[in-house]
C-alpha cells in the first residue's frame, strides 16, 4: 500500500473472523485455506457454489504437462472436502493419453451443475493442426469425474482456427451454454459461437455440430460474457469491431434452448448503445425475467464512464431505458472494468475501477434499477468501497442475496472484500477501505467470488511466495464478529472503530466482552511475526480499551507500514489492520 499520502490512522480491516454459528466456525483458518500448495504455478482461479454454502474451485495448473485444469471443494465450514485429492482433481483424468498432445489447456470457466458438482470449459490446445479448442467436463459433488463423460473432457468445438475466451452459463437442467470467440473464418474475422453441453455428456444434438453462430459480423467480435435466460438457453454480449459509423459497440444476442438464435433479436445481434465513440468490456446479469442488464465502458465523451443497459427476453429495450442507455458514473478522469450482480428485483449493483483521484483506481459501486433509473438513496457517480492510495484493480461481485453486494479487489498484491447494504450504505461491520483476506506478505492475484450461507461469500485467489505457488480461498463474512460462545445470541465480540490518529500518539483498540473471558492481543506484522503483546490473561466482561504507543516488545518505535492488532477471545481470533507512518 502507499503510505505517502496516508496520514497516521487506524483502518479497521477484519481481516478474518469466525462464524457466529456452529455451522461455519472457526475452522476456515485466520490466513485463508489453501486448495493446493502443489508448487510450480496455479493461476487464474474460478469459482461457484457447491449449493450447500461451499464452493468449488477451478484452476490452471502447471504441475503436470499437458494436464492443466485442476479443482477443489471447500465446504462452508471451511475444511477441504475429504473425497476429493489432496491438492485438487485433475479434469483429464487420462494423463497418458495427453503425453502426445501439442499442448494443454487454459483459462478455465465453471459452473454449478445443481447437485454439488460442476461443470469446466477451458480452451484447449492439444491439436496441432487446428488450434485452440473448446472442451468441458463434469466433476461430481464426489469429487469423480463423471465417468459418463469422456475422460479427457468433450469437445464443444474442435474445427480449425483458435476457438478462445470461453464464458459458461447453466442450462437449469444440469448442463451448461457456452459461448467463446472463434477464428474458423477467414472472411469475417473472429466471430461469437456458442453450444450446449447436456448433463449426460453429450452436445446436445438439436444444437449444430462445433456451435451455433451468434455473430458472423465483419472484423472482429470480442470478450463474450453470457447469462442463462432462465428458459434453457442464453443471452451473450460482447464488444464489437464491425465497421460503423458510430466505432466499436458493444452487442448481444439470445439464443433459444432448441440451438436456434432467436428469430426476434437482429441478426448478428442487438446493439446496447450506438452512441459516437468506443463502447466496450459489457458485463451481464439476469433481470431474473428472461432479459439481461448489462454495463460497459463507454468513450462517447472523451473520457471513459460506465453506462447500462436493460434488454427484455423479446430483445427490446426495457421501458423507461434510454435507447444509448444509462449513465451510471461520469465522475471526472475515467471509470473502467464495470462488473455487475443482481439485486434480486431485476436491477443491478454495478461495480468498477474509479480514477476519479487522479493518482490511482479504486472500487466503486452504483445501484440501477429495474426500472432504468439510479437509485436515489445512492450516492451521485456511486458509493465507494475504498479510497486507500494503493492501486486497486481485478474486482469480482456478487450478490448477498439481501439486495446488496459484496466485492473483491487486488491492491498491491493483497486481497481485499468489502460489503454495500441494499441501503447504499457499506456494512459497519467492514473496515471502510475493505477487509483484507490474507495479512501475510505474499503475491495474491486474481480474486474471485461465489455467493456462500447467509449472505456470505467465499473468495479465491492465486498466492505465491518465494518458495511456492498456491491456491488459497477464504470466506467473507458478512458479519464481522466473533462468537464466544458459538450459538448464544450476544455473545459476539467486535473491534470498536478507532479515530485517526494523525499525531502519531497511541493507538486506541477498542472491544467489549459478554463475559469474563480469557483474552490475548497482540500486535503482528505483514509476514505474521508478533511486534508487541499488549493483553493476555483473564478479563472482566465489559468494554475494554487497549492503548499501543507503536512500540515493539524492546520498546522501539515500529517503521511506517502496516501491522495487524490480533484479538484472541477463548481461542477464536478477529484481527484488524494497523497504518502507521512517521
């Protein structure tokens, strides 16, 4: 984090806490739960629920060639399911028969098939001759590989020229749509295809063989995102290079469960906006009525701001939404990378990278609703989720299924999480520039989120020290206490928010106890070596305030950086972040 421009403060970050119910304890561990510590490299993981509070991880993974995409399940209470390997299954589950491939797979996509499995896309590049295809393949809530399904995975498409950037939506029937970008014509460029895999292992063969054509627009068609239309097939959005004369736009079309585009939609697709300028990076969400809300980044002003859009199942404008859609942020200095989650009413909480400073990104988040309007509760150009002077970037969302969201972020190689209430209020119970998910000084890339019990979320993300790579996943509570007693109502604990201190006097923590209890706090630093103790022993029940004069144990003032404030109530830890600068 820069320390620069950030004068003495405490910023409350809780960082991990145990559950207030029995269910989702402790035993997620206070520096998140590594999936797999396997070495050499996993990259770029995915996730989606297991349906029971779970979740289910997939990754790159170069530990073996040529056998590249690997999964793991977490349960909700945080304990690696015992039924699956030990640092994650492998999706090819014939590694011999791979020796001869021309090379491995890549960038895998997931989703949930309904009954504690799920279903993997990934590009794939074992065929010399015709490039990059795509395949999937079912790993069960056992974690087996569906032994209907061939075990190096299925083709969706395997026809000459890259077939790449694969998005996955379920089919509510246990299958999954995928579209992706595909180079199989010389004449129109890189187009959007699409094809329906079914729970039994087999394309659905209604659909053409190698996918169906959602856009065979001259020049080039990029970044699909799709959505299940709630009736058995999709609707997909991409960015558009097809000559116009308004530039790049961004576009969608509905495909119908039978295979067949819809006849109702224009032919190579609805265009979202034809404002002047460049329309790009849509992201998409179900209005949960067989339509779709979508957000971009939009130039038509010089600068980029994000913009949405609301199409009904019929491919029409939704009413009461403009024709070139929404403004949602035209703060000043440009906002990019929207991301969108439901709010459950046919609206959207719209997320994105904000440079409104001047200096660096950070988190915003805006709410649109259903009927084409921003919500009024909500702050003018969004709420923000961290102002911190670190560069804030890779965000993921979801809903917490109360109409608000929780959001994950990357700042300066640390993994971040804050929540937005419905409200348009963020929840008091996070730090106001967002919760870390890992207080050790590691490289943690790529985080990405799934919805969890009660409003929960459980993140993923890439970890690499010096000495290993990994893939580790920790749950984000949208309830930033402790219990206890697990299972007694009022018998949670939490930090009190300290004021700044830019004097740089003694730091002020602040908590309440239901009962005697038997408590410790000390203070750690970023690579988890204790600086100083400033409580251990047995305390009355009542509020307690702990002074830290930024000393260490020797009675030496602590250098400018981050340090953690650890609170220990009966063996169960809360922890807060710490910003000191001289």
């Amino acid at each position: 984090m820069n320390l620069k421009s950030i004068s003495l403060a405490i910023v409350c970050i809780a960082l991990m806490a145990s559950l207030t119910s029995r269910s989702a304890s402790a035993d997620w561990p206070a520096l998140g739960r590594a999936l797999t510590t396997a070495g050499k490299g996993q990259q770029r993981p995915k996730t989606t629920t297991d349906g029971a509070g779970g979740a289910i991880v997939v990754w790159h993974d170069d530990r073996s060639p040529r056998v590249d995409i690997f999964a793991q399940h977490v349960l909700v209470s945080g304990e690696v399911d015992p039924a699956w390997p030990v640092d994650g299954r492998a999706l090819l589950g014939d590694s011999a028969a791979q020796e001869a491939a021309f090379e491995g797979q890549q960038s895998p996509v997931i989703v949930s098939d309904g009954a504690g499995g799920a279903i993997v896309a990934w590009p794939d590049g074992r065929s010399e001759t015709r490039g990059l295809d795509i395949f999937a393949q079912h790993v069960l809530a056992t974690g087996v590989l569906d032994p209907a399904w061939p075990v190096n995975g299925l083709a969706l498409s395997a026809v000459r020229g890259d077939q790449d950037n694969p998005a996955i939506a379920s089919d509510g029937a246990g299958g999954a749509i995928v579209t992706w970008t595909d180079g199989r014509s010389g004449v129109t460029g890189v187009d959007v295809f699409a094809q329906h895999v079914l729970i039994s292992g087999v394309v659905d063969p209604a659909w053409p063989v190698n996918g169906v054509a959602l856009s065979t627009a001259p020049e080039l068609q990029s970044s699909p995102q799709i959505v299940s239309d709630g009736l058995g097939g999709a609707i997909v959005t991409w960015t558009d290079f097809r000559p116009s004369a308004t530039g790049v736009d961004v576009y969608a079309q509905h495909v119908r469960s039978s295979g067949i585009v819809d006849p109702a939609w224009p032919v190579n697709g609805r265009a979202l906006a034809l404002a002047a300028g460049v329309q790009s990076n849509p992201s998409i969400v179900s209005d949960g009525a067989h339509g779709a809300l979508f957000a971009w980044e939009d130039f038509r002003d010089g600068t980029d701001h994000i913009y949405a859009q609301r199409l009904l199942g019929s491919g029409a404008i939704a009413a009461g939404w403009l024709a070139d859609g929404l403004a949602v942020a035209t703060a000043p200095l440009g906002q990019e990378h929207p991301i969108v989650a439901s709010d459950g009413r046919s609206g959207a909480l719209v997320a994105w990278q904000d440079l409104r400073n001047g200096q660096n990104h950070n988190p915003f988040v805006q709410h649109v609703l259903a009927s084409g309007a921003i919500d009024p509760a909500w702050p003018v150009n969004g709420r923000a989720l961290s102002l911190s002077s670190g560069e804030e970037v890779d965000a993921s969302i979801v809903t917490d299924i109360a109409g608000g969201a929780i959001v994950a972020w990357e700042e300066d190689s640390f993994i971040f999480a804050n929540h937005v209430l419905a409200s348009g209020a963020l929840d008091p119970t996070f730090p106001v520039n967002g919760r870390f998910m890992r207080l050790l000084l590691t490289f943690q890339r790529n985080p990405d989120l799934t919805v969890s019990s009660g409003g929960n979320a459980i993140v993923a993300w890439s970890d690499r020290s010096q000495t290993e790579t990994a893939i580790y996943a920790q749950q984000v509570l949208t309830e930033e206490t402790l219990a206890v007693d697990p299972g007694t109502p009022g018998s949670t604990v939490a930090f009190a928010r300290p004021n700044p201190n830019p004097a740089r006097g003694p730091v002020t923590l602040s908590f309440a106890l239901p009962r005697e209890a038997a408590v410790q706090l000390v203070i750690y630093d970023v690579s988890g070596r204790r600086v100083r103790e400033l409580m251990s022993g047995m305390q009355a029940a009542g509020r307690h305030e702990v002074a830290w004069d930024q000393r260490d144990d020797g009675g030496r003032l602590v250098a400018a950086g981050i340090r953690f404030a650890r609170l220990e109530v009966e063996g169960r830890a809360l922890t807060e972040k710490v910003v000191t600068t001289r």
